[in-house]
C-alpha cells in the first residue's frame, strides 16, 4: 500500500509567486497579499502523510483550497512550493520534482483520480471508459475487457457495459469514474468533492460502497469534500482547511470534541456525533456497581467480542451479551445486561438499548470495566458532543 508526504506546500496563482511568498514569510494575510500583488494564495504551507491504506479527507468550504491541494498531488496543479513524496511499490516518487516520463509512470500506474463531475467520454461504453487507463497502459483488448467486466461488478453496474454515459443516472455515472480509477491497478486514489453531485440518498448509497472497496479492496484514498458529515462517516483522518492553510487534522472524533478554532467549532455545531464519539469518551467513568445491578463483581466470565475473537471478562449474574449489529443478535427472553469495548460508536449502543436492555451498558478496556453508558451519557453526548460542557 502507497502512502503519501507533503511538506511545506504552496500553490501561488499569479506571474509572480515570489513576492507573494516574501510577504506571507513576513505574516501577511491572503487579503493583504492579493491586494497588493495581485497574487491569489491558493494553499499555505501544507504538511502531512497519508498512511498506507487510510482513507484522509480534505474538508472545507468553496475557496479554502482543498481541489488545489489534491491536484498538487499528482501535478494537475503545479505546486509553487514545497515537496510531495509517494512511497509505492518499494519506490520513492518526488512528485514535485519528477520529470515528464516519470510524471506519466506515476500517473498511469501509481495514482488514480475519480473527478467531481464525472468526466466521463461521451462516446465510449460503460466498459470502455472503465478500460481506459488499462488502453493507455497497453493492456490487450481481451485483458481490457475481463478487467473492466470484473470492476461493473463491483461497482454494482451487471448489464450496463454496452450503455453510454448519457443513458445512465447520476449515481451510476459515478460508479463508472470509480470503476475507471480502480481498473489501472493504483493503489493511491483521488476523489475530488466525488459525490456532491449526486442526490442525498445516492450519495449515502456511494459512501457505503467507498467503505465497502475500502474494506474489500484496500486503497489509500485522498478524498476531498466540503460536506461535516460525509468526512465524518467515510474519513480515518480529517484536516480542515480555511483559505488555503489547515487550521486542524485528526481523527473525526477529536474533530467533534475538540474544535481548536471557531471557524471548526461552526463546522461541527450542527454535525451528528452520533456515530463519531465511543463508548470511552462519554462513559460515567465514576459508576459503581452496587448489589441492585445484575451484575457482581467476584463472578468473572470469560467471553468474546466481536468477530476478532477478544476475550474479555464481563461481570455478569447471568448470561453476558456484548454490543453487536442488531441482526447478529439471537432473540433475548429476558432483558439483557450489555457491554461494549471502548471504541463502540455511541450510535450502536443507542439502538441495542432501545431494543434490549434499560440497563447502563458497561464499558470494558484490556479486561477491566471503565465505566458505563446510561441515557444521561448518551444525551449528553449528543447535545454537548462530548465535550462536558
């Protein structure tokens, strides 16, 4: 799996970048420089890598410079300055230095691009537009076609490879420019605003099935958006970027938590948390059990978590039942006391709750009860996001 490095990057668009770099180093705002150079700072001293196999979102609002950072990374856009690395395949590519023959190489086989409007050939089929990167490669016709046939199935597309573009929905179209991006075999993918096109159910349908590649199919994934919700459901990693600088990076729930400017607070003030913040973050931390619970701490009972096989030990009178998918539970006769591991989304005990216990659930990390999620936990959660206030 390829990860990716930018250092210090900066795009200027104008004649001359230089001297709007000289009043940036001298604290200049992007006002103060375009007012007085005529130059337009595009994005500001960018650092971060991507791992191997994470999928990092780019969030902002129109102007903030987030498509011009991700078309830096392959050189759609020339960076004025800076230094973008691609490890992949055992090799270092220096994008920002690379020459014309290996810009193709990186390009052609190293990273993809699923583009906001489709950016579709009109003229080609469903199949041959997916085998295009495969045709410039110089893939026969038949490898082409096994190919491209394979990725329509993926991507949920059985029977449309001989339509055209037009003949599809928007939602499908898209489908074809992600099928297009995986067909070449790059394990580094760009999605520029992929999905904001698309009407609101489709679009959650094409976030389930991003997860789902994800999953299934392992890529490194830079993904650019400027919708809260979405990089909280499909992101490992979010920066947050405001005219062209990242004012904050980290995982979507220290996003929701911890918003470190007011600029991040407005974005999360309405954002769901609901899936984003664990189990750990809201648990009562200072809940005692006492001899009323179903529960007693001197019987200790060995029992698995999740399909991984943890075991960990649950302080049950009866029989122990961990947060689970609501279809993988068997019928409960009586209701049940429930533990979860720390990371469970707050989501997931909210509807085991509603269906299987009144109960707090119990919060166990590396074998030991932490603490409990009630209905006070949980609102509290959703109203203050965590963060207690």
């Amino acid at each position: 799996m390829p990860s990716i490095e930018l250092e210090g990057v900066y795009k200027i668009f104008g004649d001359e970048p230089e001297k709007a770099l000289k009043l940036i180093d001298e604290g200049a705002s992007k006002t103060e420089v375009r007012e007085e150079t005529g130059q337009v700072i595009g994005v500001q001293d960018i650092t971060f890598k991507i791992k191997n196999n994470e999928l990092f979102v780019i969030m902002g609002l129109s102007g903030s410079g987030k498509s011009t950072l991700l078309r830096c990374v392959n050189r759609l856009v020339e960076p004025t300055k800076g230094r973008i690395m691609l490890h992949s395949d055992g090799k270092d590519y220096d994008i920002t230095s690379a020459e014309k023959e290996e810009l193709r190489e990186v390009r052609e086989t190293q990273v993809s691009m699923v583009f906001q409007n489709f950016a579709l050939f009109p003229h080609r089929t469903v199949l041959d537009n997916i085998a295009f990167g495969l045709e410039i490669q110089g893939i026969s016709q038949e490898e082409r076609e096994r190919k491209s046939q394979e990725l329509i199935e993926v991507v949920g597309l059985e029977g449309f490879g001989d339509s055209y573009p037009s003949q599809l929905s928007g939602g499908m179209q898209q489908r074809v420019g992600l099928a297009r991006g995986l067909a070449t075999g790059a394990e580094a993918l760009l999605m520029d605003e992929p999905f904001s096109a698309l009407d609101p159910l489709i679009k959650v349908e094409m976030q389930d099935e991003l997860l789902d590649l994800m999953e299934n199919m392992q890529r490194t994934i830079l993904f650019v958006t400027h919708d809260l919700d979405e990089a909280l459901k499909v992101g490992d990693r979010i920066t947050i970027m405001d005219g062209g600088k990242m004012v904050q990076k980290g995982v979507p729930e220290e996003i929701i938590v911890n918003p470190k400017t007011e600029y991040v607070a407005d974005f999360v003030e309405n954002a769901d948390p609901s899936d984003v913040l664990r189990a750990e973050t809201v648990a009562d931390k200072d809940f005692r059990l006492d001899e009323n619970d179903k529960v007693r701490l001197d019987e200790l009972t060995e029992v698995e978590l999740g399909d991984e096989g943890e075991v960990l030990k649950g302080y049950l009178s009866g029989t122990p039942v961990p947060i689970r998918p609501l279809d993988e539970y068997e019928r409960i006769e009586e209701e049940a006391l429930l533990f979860s591991s720390p990371d469970t989304p707050i989501s997931e005990i909210m509807r085991a709750r509603l269906d299987y216990t009144s109960h707090p659930v119990l919060v166990l990390k590396n074998q030991e009860f932490i603490g409990s999620v009630g209905e006070k936990n949980i609102l509290r959660g959703l109203l203050e996001k965590g963060r207690g206030e």
